[in-house]
C-alpha cells in the first residue's frame, strides 16, 4: 500500500506530533507498505529526499514558537505526489499542509484520514484576547476543517468527546499513538548513567523527578516548581525541553531559592531522550492540555512511575496505586510524593507495572491499527465508486 503522511512538523523537530508520525511511518515501513511524508521544510527551498517531499516555508514564531508556514503553491510536488498516486493521504496538522493533503486525496481518489493532535482549547493565549473567544474559535475552526475529511483518528476518548461536543459528525475512531518501546526500555549501561548524572551536576544520592516536554503557559511547568519548592534538599527537579516560557521559569526558580535543586538541561536530540528518562526515579507533569501526553507513556516504557496532574487523557495509562498518581490538589501530590520516596519496595512495583502498561502502546500495534482503518476506507471506496 502506498501511504501519504502529512504534517506542518517532521523530523528534526521534537514533539509529540513528530514522535506520533515518525512511530507511525516506521511500523507501516516494517510491515512492508511505501510510506512517504509531505512536511514543511526549515528553509526556502523545496526538495525531495528519503521519501520526504519538504516544501519551501517561512518562519511563523509570531503566530507560534517555533512553527513555519508554507511559502509555496507547490504545484511542482503535488503533481510529483499525484504521479506517485498514494492509496490513502492520512493527515496530522490543520493548517499549511492540510490543504495540498485535501487537494491530493481528491485528485486521486483516496480516502483522507485525519488525525487530531492538538486541543487548541488550551493555546487561546496565543490566538485570542480572550479565553472565551479563542474556545469558539477553536471549535468553529475545528469544526470546518474535520467536515472536509472522510474519517477522523481521536488519540483517546478526552479527544473524541471534545470532537463530538462540537458537533462534528464524521466518523471518529480511538486509536492511541505508539511509541518505540525497545528505545526506552531500561539500561544496564550504569556507567552511562552516571556519566550523564554527574555532567548534569545531579548528586548521586539525590531523588530525580524528571520533565520532558515544552517549557510553555499550556504545560503548567510553573505548577511543578510550586508544588517541588516543598520538596527536600536531596530531590532534583530535571527539566528537559526548552520553549518560550523558559526565561519566566529560570526567573520563578530563582525567586523560590531552587537554583540547586532544578536542574534546566535544554532540548536535546531524540536519541538522548531515553538516557534523560533513565535519571529519573518518577516522572511529573502538571499539563491538563494533552491530547494523548506521548511523554507519560515514553516514562512508563522507562521503566519510572508517573506522578501527575488529573486529567481524562490518562484514563487506564497512569491508574493510582499502580503505576503512579494522578493528583488533583497540592495535598494529594506531597502525600503520593513522599510514598514514592519514602517506599523503595513500592517504588519497584510500581516501575514493574509502568512497563507492563507501555507494553499495549507498542508502535507496531499502532501501525496495525492505522492499517486496518486504511483498509476499511480503500474497500468502502472502491465500493462506492463502483
């Protein structure tokens, strides 16, 4: 089967979407389907490279850190991609590239998948001046875009409820991104470990709760300082990931006297991701923006319990008592916080579990998912054209 991806992001670019897309392409790959990519390229020039069409784009930091915009009609690459004549054109973002993957899929008559990433709900800072304009806003432009596609892929149920809230009426369908366990399971190299601990400056008997993610307002990361100002002496806050709030951040820590306990290591490659969730004896978020949270179920592939905000997105993921806590109130936090610490036999048990829960978001489970929808739509179309 020949497989179109499309995305605003790709590779070198590190977030969820990314992650998602790039699991994705490769467990279609290993099951032996042509699986190619329509993505924005970081400079004004388009090209072709390693099944990746990447078209000419302009930076849009203004709009949002960090992202571009198409700065081309791309006639030239779509006419390439209609030659190509891709079975199915599955789609991951709703501005720039969004259009040519609509454009494509009804050129050559293929089914548009869509997947939605992104609860622009929680980004109304960034688009309006208010909040109650931008969540009308979210949802009417929602709305209009998914009614242009033939199927829509929610992550989890927090996703789908919110799609249906606002009235779209295409088919959705559960299926949650998957990641590479085998990348994150954990290591024997200790010595590695170490290494990294001690460049870090992170004492070797100190107790390690580890971020990863975009230092951003939607993240909530200034709730993690709060609630860690009343953490001991011997725990350090690893913070890994950069963005636009992280000047705030480095302000807040040093305002709360922290500046020996946090710790900010920056964004760093994927590949070095792993070895940063290997530092940490638990992992802790405060987002309520997530759409799935890739990193928590990354954490659990680590092998590190989970301790986090409440939120609908970790329904069956981070189940209390088991694999870590969800915490609603700076209480129930301290109170899961010091049995973490405090319970090394618990401790074990519960990164035991976190293992055996990431095993059900394999990325060759998310690839069959994803294969089996592609399937359906192809038959259904060929039936109707029929």
């Amino acid at each position: 089967m020949r497989i179109l991806l499309t995305s605003d992001a790709y590779i070198p670019t590190t977030n969820g979407v990314v992650t998602s897309i790039v699991n994705l392409q490769q467990g279609l790959s290993q099951m032996g389907h042509d699986v190619r990519i329509l993505t924005l390229a970081h400079s004004h020039t388009s090209h072709y490279q390693n099944g990746v069409w990447y078209l000419r784009s302009l930076n849009s930091d203004q709009l949002y850190p960090g992202t571009r915009i198409r700065g081309t009609f791309a006639k030239k690459i779509v006419r390439e991609i209609i030659r190509w004549n891709p079975d199915v054109v599955h789609s991951q973002c709703e501005f720039s590239t969004f259009s040519l993957a609509k454009r494509i899929a009804r050129s050559v008559g293929a089914p548009l998948v869509h997947t939605y990433h992104t609860l622009y709900e929680d980004y109304t800072d960034y688009f309006s001046p208010s909040e109650r304009l931008g969540h009308i806003m979210a949802q009417r432009f929602s709305k209009r875009i998914l009614s242009k596609v033939d199927y829509v892929i929610a992550p989890t149920a927090k996703t789908e409820r919110l799609l249906h809230s606002y009235g779209v009426n295409k088919p959705i369908e559960i299926v949650p991104s998957g990641i590479d366990l085998a990348r994150f399971a954990p290591t024997n190299n200790h010595k590695e470990t170490e290494t990294l601990r001690a460049s870090l400056g992170i004492p070797k008997e100190n107790f390690v709760m580890v971020y990863v993610g975009r230092l951003a307002v939607e993240k909530r990361v200034d709730e993690l300082l709060s609630l860690f100002s009343s953490a001991k002496t011997n725990h350090t806050l690893l913070l890994v990931g950069d963005g636009p709030q992280r000047q705030d951040l480095e302000q807040l820590v040093t305002s709360l006297g922290l500046q020996r306990q946090v710790i900010f290591a920056g964004m760093q490659n994927q590949e070095n991701i792993p070895a940063y969730y290997h530092l940490g004896n638990m992992f802790c978020s405060a987002s309520t923006s997530e759409a799935q949270g890739l990193t928590y179920i990354e954490a659990l592939a680590s092998g590190i319990p989970v301790l986090c905000r409440a939120d609908d997105c970790l329904t069956g993921v981070v189940c209390d008592g088991k694999n870590g806590w969800q915490y609603n109130t700076k209480e129930e936090y301290q109170t899961y916080l010091d049995l973490l610490c405090n319970d090394n036999a618990l401790l074990a048990r519960l990164s035991e579990q976190a293992l055996k829960t990431s095993e059900s978001y394999a990325r060759e489970t998310f690839a069959s998912s994803m294969l089996s929808i592609y399937e359906k739509l192809i038959k259904q179309s060929r039936l109707y054209s029929a």
